[in-house]
C-alpha cells in the first residue's frame, strides 16, 4: 500500500471505533470530563461496568484511547486527536442549540 491508502486505511478505522453510541458518547466524555474511569463512566451513562470496558477495549485496540492504572484503578484519556476532531464535527451543531 501507498502512503494515501494507509492514511484512507486508518481513517477508516478510526471510524469503525468510533461507529457506536456509547463509544461516542465514552469519547465525548473524555473530551468534556478529561481523564476518568469505568466507574465514573458507568454512573454517567447508566451502562454496566462490563458493557463500558468492552467499549472502552475497542478504542483502546484502536488506538483512540489510552489507559493508566493508579491503584485499583485504570484512568482513561483520548490518545488520537483526530477523534476530537470527529467528535467536534459531530456535536458542533448539538452545541448551537
């Protein structure tokens, strides 16, 4: 593959990782509350804990978010800007209302 078909290939994929509900709305999250954990996620979106980390495991094979563990706890934060920029994309009008 040529430079533009990796590049056409990785948007794709971002694409896929983001193409859920609850992993855009995880990732928005992130993006508004900044670096949080499945438990503040689960009271926040009413999901069970093990529907978040399933989620939360996709974007992070997708390289979209990062995990960091302090304690018992695992912190998750965005690791690919271009999610935010999806994200702003998508909202921006949600946000003029």
């Amino acid at each position: 593959m040529d430079d533009r078909t990796d590049r056409y290939a990785g948007n794709a994929e971002l694409l896929k990782a983001l193409a859920h509900p609850l992993r855009l709305r995880l990732v928005r999250g992130l993006l508004e509350c900044g670096c949080r954990n499945v438990g503040c996620m689960e009271a926040n979106t009413g999901q069970s804990q093990s529907c978040i980390s399933q989620h939360l495991a996709r974007l992070k094979a997708a390289g979209v978010v990062k995990a960091a563990r302090a304690g018992n706890e695992v912190y998750y934060e965005l690791a690919d800007p271009r999610a935010a920029a999806v994200i702003a994309a998508l909202f921006e009008e949600d946000e003029a209302l």
